[in-house]
C-alpha cells in the first residue's frame, strides 16, 4: 500500500486528545491535507465502532488515527480497515478477528480447523481470546466532496486495569505478561507493516496474510437481524459466515458489528 506519510503529510503527537479520529477528520473536512497521522497517549473521548466509547488511559494504550488520503473514493473501503488491521496484527504479533478486531491468545492451545458437534468452530473459548485492541474506518467528504478513509487503531499496551464492563473481555500486553511497545514504536511499526501489504482492491490479496492470524472461528457476531451468530469462516469476498443456531449465515464486511 502507498505510504500513509510522505513529504506533504506530517505526524502529530499529542499527550492527550479528546478523540484522535474527531481531530484528523475535522481537519480533513476544512481542507486541511498536511496532517496524516495523529497519536495520542491519552483519549478522553475515544469513539469504537457503532458510536461506543473506547477506553484509552494515559500511559497504557495506543491511540492512533490514520488518514488514508491516496485512497479516496476506493471502491472497497472495508477492505482498507481490514489491511489496516492486518498490518496492526503483524505489528503488534496478536491475532485479528473479522472484521477489526486485535486479539491476544494461545493460538496453539486448539487446532486451526477443528469443528465442534454442530460444525462450529469452538477455538475462542479453547483459546482464552481476549480483545486487545480494535479498528474503526469512517469516510470523512473535504471540502472537494471527496470521501477520504480516516483508519483509526486503538490497542491496550500497558493498561493494568478495566472498566467493571470490560472485565473479562478486554486485556493488554502487560496482563497477558507480554512485552509492550511504547506507542511511537507501535504507530511506525504499523505504518511499516501497511506499506508492506498489496493495495486491497479485492480480498483475495488480504486473505493469506489474515489466515496466518486468523482468530474469526469461535468468536461471536449479533448479526444485523438481530441474531447471536458464531463465526465460521470469510469467504472469498471477504464477508463473514456465521452460523446462527444451525442457519448459515452471511454478513458484508462493512456491516460487522461487536460482539454481543
């Protein structure tokens, strides 16, 4: 993929911030296209997917919002999240789970493949997943009407505590008794890894490099009828199957939803 920064596209850093995603998408809606990459080591108003809010603590986490300006107007722009959370996953060596989500686990502790009973892979619960990290991909029109990918990468680093609500569910490096990196290291390791991967114009050319890590299995989806479902597989367009109580289901990438 192009480079997310180059000669006309600055890095800004910041102690703390609201919202990394509301400040590079407000400069991007007044025209201004000097600013690529914006990191914060503290978000006091962090946005996931579906207008959630997303925990970022000072000292612990990666706050990170990437504008996309080469991939305005892209056909696919699931497609362009999902890149993004691949090359987050190699950066940070964790899984990825369809379609953003960055996850620690033994990715031994079952074998790839292995369906349950009712043909459903159980991996997640055999595997201790736990969410540490996650990918929100908005498009944001400038001034010129044009949509730009705005990529924004949250990832708990250091954190050492949760919300009573993300108990048991979200985890870090540091609890998991990993090394972290610091979040500067992080953002130019994930900048590395995106230059790295073919430009998404189809899923075929992501869909190798997600096998290798790969923690969709197992995981469960509400799906847009309201439906609990569990992941099975993505397809050859890159959509979720899922399996909602024995009816095998699909779901567009850009409509996968957190889980219930």
């Amino acid at each position: 993929m192009k480079p997310v920064l180059d000669s006309e596209r600055r890095l800004l850093e910041f102690e703390s911030l609201p919202s990394t995603q509301e400040l590079l998408s407000e400069r991007i809606r007044t025209g201004d296209r000097s600013v690529g990459v914006v990191l914060a080591f503290e978000q006091t108003a962090g946005r996931a997917r579906r207008g959630r809010s997303w925990y970022s603590p000072a000292g612990g986490s990666l706050s990170l919002s990437l504008a996309l300006f080469d991939y305005a107007g892209w056909s696919r722009p699931e497609l362009l999240g999902m890149a993004v959370g691949l090359a987050a996953a190699r950066a940070l060596d964790c899984l990825v789970a369809w379609p953003n989500d960055l996850v620690l686990g033994d990715p031994l502790a079952a074998e790839r493949g292995t369906l349950s009973g009712d043909g459903v892979r159980t991996a997640w619960g055999k595997r201790g997943l736990r969410k540490i990290g996650g990918v929100l991909t908005e498009m944001i029109a400038g001034c010129d009407g044009r949509e730009v990918p705005v990529v924004g990468i949250g990832a708990n680093l250091c954190v050492r505590s949760f919300p009573h609500e993300l108990k048991g569910i979200a985890t870090s490096f540091t609890l998991e008794g990993r090394a972290a990196p610091s979040p500067r290291e992080a953002c130019d390791r994930i900048l590395k890894e995106i230059e790295a991967l073919p430009e998404p114009h189809s899923w075929s050319v992501l869909a190798s490099g997600w096998a290798e890590r790969d923690a969709t299995p197992g995981k469960r989806y509400r799906l847009p009828d309201g439906r609990v479902a569990t992941g099975v597989a993505i397809n050859a367009a890159g959509w979720l199957i899922a399996d909602a109580g024995g009816d095998v289901v699909t779901v567009p990438s850009a409509e996968g939803l957190f889980p219930p």
